[in-house]
C-alpha cells in the first residue's frame, strides 16, 4: 500500500470532461465545473469543429494536472484518440468512458472493461492451473 498514488488533499480533486456539449453542460450543472487562475478549465466541449488535436492535448492536458482524479470521456470521443486511451496507465487519474446522448455506450469499444475481462481471463487461467 506504501506505493498508492496519493491524490492531493490539501485542495480538493477535481473531474475533468471531454465530451459533447449537452453532456458537459449536464455536469457543469452539477457543479463539476472549475476555472482556475489561468482561466483555464477543467473541460472541452467536442463538436464538429473541435479537432483530434484538440481532444488529444486535452486529454494530455487533464491527465498530466495534480489536481484532477477522475477524466470523464465521452465513447465517441475516446474513440477518437482510442490510441491514447488505451496506452494511459496510470490509477490516477481515472479514465471512464461514458455515453452521450446521440452515441450509445458501446462495452466492446470500453478501456477500462476490457483490461478488467482480461484480468479476470487471466486470474481464471491461474486458477485451472492449480
């Protein structure tokens, strides 16, 4: 346990969004939105005209920052840069995929399900060994 990633406590860890507009706006509401001092923001609306590029340093962006936990990503968008995605592997911050609105959740498309079914094959596979 002494090698637990530990999330500052001396302010509280923040959420983080990549996704469309209504959704981003569903948690704005919730009150997960955050400016800090450099006016810069704790999420990015995905439309149209938002570009991969945008969306990957975004996403390098919120898992590189101290303060963020958890990087709530829309599937779509994932898929976009599903690269990144599954390359990231580090606890903390959590990345979870979550639906939108106009796009399905697709669990076959999920990071974060498939390294848990591939765990789960693998710890089946050490037990038939025994």
């Amino acid at each position: 346990m002494a090698n637990r990633p530990q999330i500052p406590t001396n302010n509280s860890a923040l959420i983080a969004m990549i996704a469309d507009e209504d959704t981003v706006t569903g948690f704005l509401l919730a009150g997960v939105g955050n400016v800090d001092i450099r006016r810069k923001t704790n999420y990015l609306i995905v439309d149209s005209k938002t570009t991969v590029k945008a969306i990957e340093d975004a996403f390098k962006e919120f898992t590189t920052k101290e303060d963020i936990a958890i990087v709530l990503i829309s599937q779509y968008v994932a898929n976009m840069i599903r690269f990144l995605v599954d390359s990231y592997n580090n606890p903390i911050p959590a990345i979870l995929e979550i639906p939108s609105k106009d796009h399905p959740y697709d669990p076959a498309h999920d990071s974060v399900l498939s390294r848990v079914k591939y765990l789960f094959s693998a710890e089946s596979v050490a037990s038939d060994r025994r």
